[in-house]
RNA sequence: GCCCCCGUAGCUCAGUGGAUAGAGCGGCGGACUUCUAAUCCGAUGGCCGCAGGUUCGAAUCCUGCCGGGGGCGCCA
C-alpha cells in the first residue's frame, strides 16, 4: 500500500545516516552558498537595548531581563513590553505614566524598523514596525539553510541521553514508541542546540524476566507451553522455531531480540549509538567495584543480613537495599553501576526517558548518584506519561506477557514510520496520550502529518511546474522583497523569525513537541499563502513573482528543518 | 495514607505571569477554466475541574478539595 507515508527502505537509512551529522536534516537547501550572507540582527536585540537606555534615562532601574514578547492580536503591533508595568511599582511610578514616557522617548528616535511606540492597556509599550524587519528574513534563512535555528546554547556539553532500554525479551511494541520517538527527537533537538549528544540504549540482558524468557523459548522448541509466568507471545513459537538445534536460548534469543529491535526501531527512523549491555557490565567486575565505592563513602552499611544504601540521607523516603540477604543483589545495584559508568565515560549531564511506571524510582536513582559524589541535577530524568491505545474508541491493552500486543514493527507497517512520528510528537509527554490508532491509519485531514508535508510537497511543486513552462527564478539580490506585503507573506515571515527561538525554548525545556506545534504554524501559514498569493500566475507581476518566489523558498528551508528536527520526512510530491 | 502527571470548545490537544484563551478534527455554510481542494474562507462552539491566596494583572505561581491515570517491595 504505498500511500504517501510510505517510503522505501533506502530512503529510510539514507535519512538515517543523514542525521549523524548531528542534525536531522536531510535534504541541502538548493540556495545556501550562491548567497550573500546578510545577516539580520534580530529585533528583539534592537528593541531590548533600546528600551533599556531609555529607561534608564528616565531614572529608572532597568530590570536585569526586559520581556519582549510577540503579541497575538495584531492590533497590539509586532512587539510588546511590559517593563513599564514590571517596574512602575518598584520605581514609585504609574505605569501607564511611564510607559507614555518610555513611548516619547523612543518615539523621539525610533529604532531601525520601528514605525510607531504606542501605549495600550495598563501600561504596554507597543512597537509598530514596517515589514522591513521581516524582509531580511528570507536571505537570513536561506543563507543559513539547514542551520537556521541552530545554536551553540549547550556550549558543546557532554549529554548522555538514554531512552526506550526495553528488555530484550521479545519486540518492541506500541508502548515503546512514545519513548523513542521522544528521546529520538529530543537527541536531535539537543545536538542542533549544541550539546554533545550520545544516544544509548540500555540492554536489561540480565536478571529473572531473561531467565523466563529463555526457558519460555526452549519450552516452545521442545513443543511445550511456556513455564508459570512465562511468556506467552506467538513470537515465541516463530522464535524457537527458527532457533537451531544446541543453542543456548538465553543467549541466541537475546541476540534474536535485540536484532528485531534494532531493525524496527531503525525503520523508525530511531538509531542508537551505544547498546549498553547490562550482563557485560557486570561481568566486567562493576558491581563489586561499585559496592566497594559506595562503602568506601560510607553510604552502604549492613543491617539484617542485606547491604543497604543510605539513600535517606539525599532525599529518598527510605534506605534502599543493594544486596538481598541471600546474597543475590537487587535491581538497584547494577543501575548504580550503570550511572556510575556513565559518569566514568565523562558524560556533564545524564537524561534518562523513563515511563510513567518508573516514576517512584527517580528518587532513589537520584539519591545514588549523590551518594557517588554527583550533583543530582546533572541526572535528569524524564518521565513519559502512559499511551492509551484505541481503535474506533474502544481500547486496546498491550502485554507482552499474555502476548497481546502491538509490534512497533505492526504500528509502522499500517501507517508509515512520519506518522507514527508525528503522532507521539505531537503533545507533550507530561500529558497522558490517547492515540487512536484508526485515525493515525487513516490517510485524511484527521492526520496533521498530512497537513504539514502537503504544505512542503504544494512549495515544491512551484519549481516543477515553472521548470515546465520555462519560468526562470533570477538571483536572490535582483529580487525585490519589500514587495512582500501581503499579510499571508508576512505570516510566513513571521513564523521564520521565531524558529530559533522556538528551538531554544523546546531545547531548554526538553519540549521537542514545541517544534511540532511550530512546524503545524507554518505550515497554515504556508497553506494561506499558497492560496492567496499565486507566484507563477500570468496576472502575477514579474517583480512579485520573484519576491514570492523566493520566500516560498525559505518556508520550504523552514519546513524541512522544523521536519528534520521531529524526524519526519519532507517529500517533494504527494 | 504518601508521591508524580493530567483536568482548557462535542473530540484530540496547544497555550515563555499579560490585553478580547487558540489550533486541528467533527458538525453547519461558502471558494477550484489558474502553482496539488490532502487546501482556503466564514459562522458556531469556553463558569480554562472547584474554592481560596499571591500579583497592577492568573489557564499559567501557591494552598486545599474533587475527578482521571500512574507509582509507592530484600520484584524488575
């Protein structure tokens, strides 16, 4: 069924290996070196310095930030200051007073742009400005192609961030994707705001569940049902079945699992740069030269047979034991050991993607790297809230022990891996999810992928077509840009100015699905001016057409960065 | 009992302490001899769970309730 999420399994891992390059992005602007890199100051640096001066030359002390803010409504101009409301009270003025004042001031000598300093409301300063500001926009963006919004906001900081680590008992399923797709997106994000970004992918190939797994496989060789508690998925008949005569099944089905894994998570578009095997960690010796760590700091004591981690003394509810008193250790220990890897690797900052289930466990995992000598914040551990699966309204339960499940692999397959993408991205993981999967199938207007990479595919058209009809794009500097005028234009314009700082934000707040709701904006905004501003129309002036032409070039460098970021691909055609 | 997340339009969700709270979908009514109508436009649709508090200003911050989800082991 190649609809139009569907690409081949080449174009797949080309993305792939496009992204390694620390960036998302796939395709190489057609524009970027033939151009003249002027660059455009943004006007938030202008504005702010500017209310700044005149503030303080009205007696006031400026606060150590001004906010500066895009208003909504139009009718409130194209930036915003509260600064008078924000200090009026401090400075023993009336706001509004003040900001009349501030307006005179740099009324009196606008900033470069600025067309008018109004006050409104209790007390805003309001800047009015002429679309100029905007027009530097499109060399901006085109000059900076595939790096528009990058910034070096990480100062290259070491970020180790560790996500999906499903037990290699069998596939990844429907559950997992909210984590991948997050963690995936968050690398990106981190990377181009630059941080240094390893990906990593811890294998649990050690403990009870992988015990249980491989006698549930021998089980199904032998042509018997599964041991109590065993796992009873039909992947573990097709395992055993392909598993061949004296192999270990712990061994063999680890290695089975982890290549199905890997497969299907790739197909996603999601690859690890480390897959961190737990078994080999502890084989290595980690867990006693751990132990003999923490002893040694004095933060594990024996009591009641166990060996206990003073885990209360760094915030945890209660002590927590590392070693059972039958000699066994328990859960936590080697996860100690893992972090305390992590750190020893030379990683500044550990984040870890945890489900919602593991949300008791922060605490303790933060009180041990304290108790390792660690700042708790350089852990930070981010809690994905559950997906509630339905289809056609009713919900369906994934276990893998009972073996109903949806593979990840199943999700791909009915929908195409930039739906799946853009479906799990679209919300913030703080909030619990609904995904239905009938809608995701569906390929309507109902699925906003469509929506976005229509916008993208209608902009590429325009370059297809005009080749056609021997329509020619002349250079950028012959073309025109306060022509742009339009209100459609100027929304596009406005949407490419606030990306770095959407970018920023999301970055800073581990919120990639900020770039998602910002790719939805400019896509609408594109959509609008796609339809109300026609660039290769006869009736079209020569002039315009230029101009047009050429920002529908930079929304298209807009789309495929905001999509490279997400992890979603950009087609040409639909 | 304690801890975490959520509660915003019929549904799914956005919403850096700001002005008249937004989008998509669904429903209603419009727009294709033109670059992709998978689009666009319009009208409709809201005690932002409830009650206090902080603030010049609260969907946003604090407290307490109510409702939903998840978690509180010498399980992993």
């Amino acid at each position: 069924m190649p609809g139009p999420g569907h690409r081949s399994r080449s174009t797949r891992r080309a993305r792939v290996r496009a992204r390694r390059n620390g960036f998302g992005g796939r395709d190489r602007p057609t524009v970027r070196s033939a151009l003249p890199t002027r660059s455009a100051p943004s006007m938030r640096d202008v504005l702010i310095p500017a209310l700044r001066d005149a503030l303080s030359g009205l007696g006031v002390e400026p606060p150590a930030e001004i906010h500066l803010e895009q208003p909504a409504r139009r009718e409130h101009g194209d930036f915003s200051s509260n600064v008078a409301l924000a200090t009026a009270k401090a400075a023993g003025r009336n706001p509004r007073e003040l900001a009349q004042q501030l307006a005179d001031v740099l009324a009196a000598s606008p900033p470069r742009h600025v067309t008018a300093v109004e006050i409104a409301g209790p007390g805003f300063v309001n800047f009015r400005l002429e679309p100029g500001w905007l027009h530097d926009q499109v060399p901006a963006v085109l000059a900076a192609g595939v790096d528009h919004g990058r910034s070096t906001l990480g100062a290259g900081r070491k970020v180790l961030v560790e996500y999906v680590s499903a037990n290699p008992t069998g596939p990844v399923h429907a559950g997992h994707a909210r984590g991948a797709t997050y963690g995936d997106a968050l690398a990106r994000l981190l990377a181009f705001s630059g941080h240094d970004v390893t990906e990593e992918f811890y294998v649990n190939d050690r403990g009870v569940q992988m015990q249980t797994f491989a006698d549930s496989l021998a089980a199904r060789k032998a042509g018997e049902e599964p041991p109590e508690g065993g796992y009873l998925g039909e992947y573990i008949t097709e395992w055993a079945a392909e598993m061949p005569d004296g192999e270990d099944p712990l061994i063999w089905g680890e290695a089975r699992a982890l290549l199905d894994q890997q497969e299907v998570l790739a197909d996603l578009g999601v690859v690890f740069d480390a897959w961190f095997s737990e078994r080999a960690m502890v084989n290595s010796g980690a867990i006693d030269s751990t132990l003999a760590d923490l002893r040694e700091r004095g933060v594990a004591y024996d009591a009641d047979g166990a060996t206990w981690l003073r885990s209360t003394e760094f915030g945890d509810d209660k002590d927590r034991v590392l070693v059972k008193s039958d000699g066994e250790v328990t859960y936590l220990l080697p996860d100690i050991a893992y972090h305390r890897d992590k750190f020893a690797r030379g990683f500044d900052l550990l984040i870890n993607v945890w489900g919602a289930d593991h949300h008791g466990y922060v605490p303790r995992m933060k009180a041990a790297i304290q108790s390792l000598g660690h700042d708790p914040s350089d852990l930070e551990v981010v809690i994905t809230q559950l997906v509630r699966l339905e289809r056609g309204g009713e919900e369906v339960k994934i276990s893998k022990r009972s073996g109903d499940l949806i593979t990840l692999r199943d999700l791909i397959g009915e929908v195409g891996p930039d739906a799946v993408r853009l479906t799990y991205l679209l919300q913030s993981v703080d909030s619990p999810q609904t995904v239905d999967l009938d809608l995701v199938v569906s390929q309507s207007n109902e699925n906003p992928v469509f929506y976005v990479q229509m916008a993208n595919a209608r902009l590429n058209s325009i370059g297809r077509v005009a080749a056609e009809r021997g329509m020619q794009r002349l250079p950028l500097e012959q073309a025109d840009l306060s022509l742009l005028t339009h209100e459609r234009e100027l929304e596009v314009l406005r949407n490419l100015y606030v990306f770095p700082q959407v970018v920023e934000l999301a970055a800073r707040e581990r919120a990639p699905h900020k770039v998602t709701t910002w790719v939805r904006e400019l896509a609408g905004s594109v959509h609008g001016f796609y339809h109300d501003c026609p660039i290769l129309h006869l009736d079209t002036p020569e002039p315009l057409r230029q101009a047009r032409w050429w920002l529908a070039e930079a929304a298209a460098v807009g789309l495929r960065n905001g999509l490279g970021l997400l992890g979603v691909s950009a087609p040409e055609r639909m």
